[in-house]
C-alpha cells in the first residue's frame, strides 16, 4: 500500500474539520472491508483515512415508533443483525445484515460503508431503497439529506462531496400492514456475489396493495430503483398476474452486463424470477406471516 | 504365475471376512498381523506446532539481509505478451534485480519425466515465468508482504500493463510468474 | 510526513506497545512486528480467513484491519489459545480428528471455532459449517474439521458439566 495518514476523530466536528482539510484525498474507513483491499491493490489513491468508528453517532442504532430507525454510518452488520428492534420492525434490513459476508466481516463490515462503496451487486442498497432510506450526509455546511436511490451515482462512485461524509441512514417507521424482503441468487451458499439481488418494500390495504417500492442489484451500472415494478402493483389486488406484472417490469428496467457471473439474458431472466419471489415473500409478511430462511437461491 | 495368485487369495480371505461380519468393502484386503504404525491413527508428528502456531514456514522466516520478491500477475487469462517494461521498476530505489522469462534459459520443446510423469517442458517454463502468452488470470496469492518496496515495485510495472491493454484491445500485454509459495 | 504511529493493545493476555506505520495491516504488524507467525496470510482480502484473530471478542480478518486501529483494543491469536501447559480442547481435537495437513488455515480455523464455542457452547453442524464459511482450507477438506469441533465442543461441556 501507497503511505497513509490516519486519523480517529472523536466527534463529528472534528470529523467535518479533517475532512474539509483534506477533500477529495480523504476517504472514511468503517468497516474497511472495501477500503483497505481497493487502497492495498491500488483502486483508490487516497492518502488520508478517517476512521470515523470511534465517533459515538457513527455506530448508534436509534428505533422511535414515531421517526423510525436511525442507523450510524459505520454501525457494523453483526450489530444492526442482533438488534431486536431491527429484527422486530425491518426484517427485510435483517435479511441482508446477516448474510453480509462470513462471520469475520460481519464483525466489521457496515451497512453505510456498503453505500458508500456504491458496488454495482451491493446487498444492502436494493433493501434500503425499498425502505425508502435517506442518507444523512455531514459536511461543512452541515447536514443534507439524499435518497438512498440518488446516492450511487456510477460503478463505485456516490454522490458524497470531496468534504462531505455518510454520517447516517434513516430508514421510515413501516407502515402497517406491510412487509419487506431481500433475495439473491449466487451460484453457492455463503460467501458469494449477487448474481441478481431484489430488495422490496410492499403495504396492504386490505387484500389490495397500497404501496410498494422494487430495487434490484448487479443489472445495472448502480443499484436500481425500478418504480414501474411498484406502480404495476400499487391500487390492485394482489394476485399472482400482478406480481407478475411487476417482476416483468423489474426484468424489463435491468440492463445487465455479461460476465463471469452470469449472462445479460440470464440475469434479465433472473430478475423476473427473484423480484417475484420477493414480493411474495413480503406480501406474506405484510399479512403478518413469518418468513425467515435462506435468502438467496441457488 | 504366483505372483498373481498370491494377492487373490488374500483378497478372497478378506472377503470371506468381510461376509461374516458385514462391516467391510467386498474387495478391502485386511492384515492378518497388528503393526506398530500401519492400521493405527497416530497424530502427526508436526501437529503439536501447526495447531499452535509454533511451526515455522517459508514466510515465516527472517534472515538479515534478505531480500524480498513480488510477483507481477496478468490481470487478463489467454493474453499476448507484447512488451514488458521493466526500466521504472529497476530505477526505483533499494530494486535489488527484476526478473522476467527473458532472463531464464531457453529450454527448447523436448518432452521430460520431472518426477510427475511425462511433461512437456516448454509448458512448465511457462508455468514459471511467462513469456509469449500468460495462460491464466491470476489470483493475488502473497507470500509475505514485509517489503512494501516491492510491492510498489511490481505495481509499476502493472500500471504500465494495464495502459497498454487500453491501447491494443486484442493483444493484452501482461506478465505471469510465480511467487515465493507459503505452502511448506 | 511520514511518521510511525505508537499503538497499545492486549495481545494474548499481555498489554504490548509497539511501532507501526498507519498503511500497515494488523496483519502485518502482528507477524512482522510482533512475530506472531501463527497468525497467516493466504489471500490478503479477506476471503480465505487465514489470518482470523479475535478483536474485543469478534472475529476479524487481520488483514482487512489497520494496524493503528487496535490502538486499546485486545486481540487473541492463535497463539493464545493454548494455555501454558496444555493445548486447548479444540486443538486436541483437531490433531486426534486429523483436521489439519499443510496447517496455513489451522490457525484462523482454530480462533473461530473457539470464538464459536464460547459463544455457543453446543452448535449444530450447520452453525458450525455457517460459522466457519468465511475460512477455507485447501488439503484436509471440511469434514474432518468440523468433526473435530464437534468433538471438541463435547469434551468441553463434559469438563464444565
């Protein structure tokens, strides 16, 4: 690796002053899963690290009935996975905190620093888009708030400022009677890539759907939102034509690479597949059903 | 022939054995006699220091002076080798030496037993360092990293590598070689 | 400018002080500053687990850590799972169940499965293969180890019942 400097603030003011000194060369290490292995191999050239673990906002995870969840930038899986309150009321976020990775990157690994990767077949995006997450960006000028959907803006690239860091995702409290579900194909059972990931967020009024967002990963040079999936959902009954209707449209949004993974016409195949699956899953826990289990197929 | 019965009869004993009690393969030829080793299940006599992390490997080892290599992989499987260039590497400071298949001798296309059976041995030459064409994509496997020195080193030359496979689509330049293993 | 960074931290037991530069992994300061050779590097990313240690009771890759990072923190190597006089269960096991052939994975697959047990004292194969997913081993093959653990988890709760 390239010389480093280091440095662990202690408070976000500290934070926002490091990262105002040294712009675009500073990048925040959490979990540092992503970030020591792109600076190991040369991806990325940035000579000033921020830990920003040591700042106490930064791993909190906040639950309010009222204002909903609150997780800190750099709060790492296995914590997020072993709230009960995450368990209880996000259990599509669940799915994926405790699939991340083996057991030792879980223990580091971190639900914003998967944001801020911006990985095309990120696991955690397509389920915080669902959610309707907003990112809690801090910089200079304080704090701005962005969609999770706008944050990735190409292969690795976000939408962060050169003086701005992730200091929180907030996740809005779940309707009523809804329900949320992440799956993802890979080729084995741990340990692997998304060859497609679908993340959704589905509300029931009565036997009708009310609301539902639709994200997939790995089709697409980002994370995809794909609100033609919910629209082709939302003031009809749920009815197996209508999911149906809805993974062709998450099929039809997808714009697939070929690569060693899979085939562009495979993975467009596969998100039909998977966005059904998902949402039948949800439905289910949107009437109140458990649903636990493997959430990839292979 | 003798020879050839001898074993028959004994996989026939075995076998009658084997009826009796039901617990053994028809064709698992048993010892009529208890040896010391063959039959038992000693632990092995290295054990005690891999499962304490006392055993020392290639690695693990430091001698003073020593100098420390890295290895250039291809980041391309099935790639033409156009041109390496090593100058930027060996002008860097504390680069003891740079080595590609160009510095080792031509060994000519005859076909050798090299203790695993028959081989081609302009094969195994390319297995070594590659020359004309890398044949695989290579996994990042270190050795040590003590000499960040070299790492950087042989990063230089894979920027250059990489540049030119923007340039020529087709012919993918790279380099290929082996590293120090960590497999004792 | 370029300046060492002077870091405190528990390692097996004992409060240790050491020098390292902010680039260096954990990894790396642990067997090149510390000698801590047990602890080894196969993939350098992450995937092959080799070079798990426990950090504040979590399993971590070392190499997907900074060295500066543990600064106060307590770390356990595969050094420290033995006591001074005789091997951890887990380790007997591992050499009586012939988990072990080359032994690069041994260390790594040692620290987690410990880490499993204390938490989990009686884990189903699955926990155990779930728990494990992020070590690989090349020669002994999965089996062995995973009975080994298991062997290991009943001799320890027969030690404690």
């Amino acid at each position: 690796m390239h010389w480093i400097d280091y440095a662990a603030p202690q408070s976000l003011d500290e934070a926002v002053a490091l990262f105002r000194k040294h712009g675009a060369d500073a990048r925040a290490l959490a979990g540092g899963t992503d970030l020591l292995v792109q600076l190991e191999d040369g991806r990325r050239r940035n000579g000033f690290v921020i830990d920003i673990k040591k700042i106490p906002q930064l791993t909190a995870i906040d639950w309010d009935p009222v204002k909903g969840l609150t997780l800190g930038a750099a709060a790492p899986c296995y914590q997020i996975a072993a709230n009960a309150d995450v368990q209880e009321h996000y259990p599509g976020l669940h799915d994926v905190v405790e699939m991340i990775g083996g057991t030792p990157i879980q223990g580091r690994a971190s639900v914003g620093g998967n944001l801020c990767n911006a990985s095309p077949s990120a696991d955690s995006i397509p389920v915080l888009i669902a959610y309707g997450a907003i990112a809690h960006i801090v910089g200079p000028d304080g704090v701005r708030h962005l969609p999770v959907e706008e944050f990735c803006v190409a292969p690795g690239k976000n939408a962060l400022g050169e003086d701005e860091f992730l200091a929180a995702l907030h996740l809005p409290p779940p309707d009523p009677h809804s329900g949320a579900r992440y799956v993802r194909f890979i080729p084995r059972n741990e340990m692997d890539i998304a060859v497609v990931g679908v993340g959704v967020n589905v509300t029931l009024d009565g036997d009708k759907v009310s609301a539902a967002r639709v994200a997939l990963s790995a089709v697409a040079p980002t994370p995809l939102f794909v609100p033609a999936a919910g629209a082709a959902l939302v003031g009809h009954p749920v009815s197996d034509e209508t999911i149906a209707k809805a993974a062709q449209a998450a099929a039809d949004a997808a714009t697939p690479i070929d690569d060693m993974r899979g085939t562009a016409k495979y993975r467009k195949h596969l998100c039909g597949v998977m966005t059904r699956r998902a949402l039948e899953a949800a439905v289910k826990r949107a009437r109140g059903e458990k649903v636990s289990g493997p959430v990839h197929d292979v | 022939m003798s020879t050839t019965a001898a074993p028959t009869d004994k996989t026939k004993a075995a076998s009658n054995g084997a009826g009796s009690n039901g617990n053994f393969e028809h064709n698992m030829v048993l010892a009529k006699e208890r040896y010391n080793i063959v039959g038992t299940r000693p632990v092995r006599h290295d054990g005690a220091d891999k499962v304490t992390g006392r055993a020392l490997y290639g690695a693990d080892i430091k001698l003073s002076g020593m100098l420390e290599g890295a290895v250039l992989r291809s980041p391309h499987a099935h790639a033409r080798i156009v041109s390496i260039d090593t100058s930027e590497a060996e002008a860097m400071e504390g680069v003891y030496a740079v080595v590609t298949a160009a510095d080792m001798p031509e060994s000519g296309d005859k076909i050798v037993d090299i203790g695993e059976g028959d081989t081609r041995l302009s094969y195994v030459r390319g297995n070594v360092l590659a020359h004309d064409k890398v044949r695989y994509c290579g996994p990042r496997h270190r050795g040590g990293r003590r000499c960040q020195h070299a790492r950087r080193a042989a990063g230089l030359r894979k920027d250059q590598g990489r540049l030119r496979a923007a340039q020529s689509r087709d012919h993918h330049p790279g380099c290929h070689g082996r590293r120090r293993a960590c497999h004792p | 400018m370029q300046k060492k960074v002077s870091v405190q931290a528990t390692i097996n037991g004992e409060s240790q002080q050491f020098l390292c530069e902010p680039r260096q992994s954990l990894l790396e300061v642990l067997r090149d500053e510390l000698d801590l050779t047990g602890v080894k590097e196969g993939c350098g990313d992450g995937n092959c687990g080799a070079c798990t240690v426990e950090l504040d009771g979590r399993l971590v890759c070392s190499c997907l850590v900074l060295g500066v990072e543990v600064d106060g923190s307590s770390l356990t190597t595969v050094e420290g799972v033995a006591n001074r006089h005789e091997l951890h269960p887990l380790q007997q096991c591992f050499l009586e169940d012939a988990a072990l052939q080359c032994g690069i994975c041994t260390p790594g697959f040692l620290v987690a499965a410990k880490n499993l047990l204390e938490k989990n004292p009686n884990p189903s194969e699955h926990e155990i293969r779930l728990h494990l997913a992020n070590n690989l081993c090349r020669c002994t093959g999965y089996d062995k180890i995973v009975r080994a653990v298991q062997h290991a988890a009943e001799r320890l709760n027969s030690v404690s019942a």
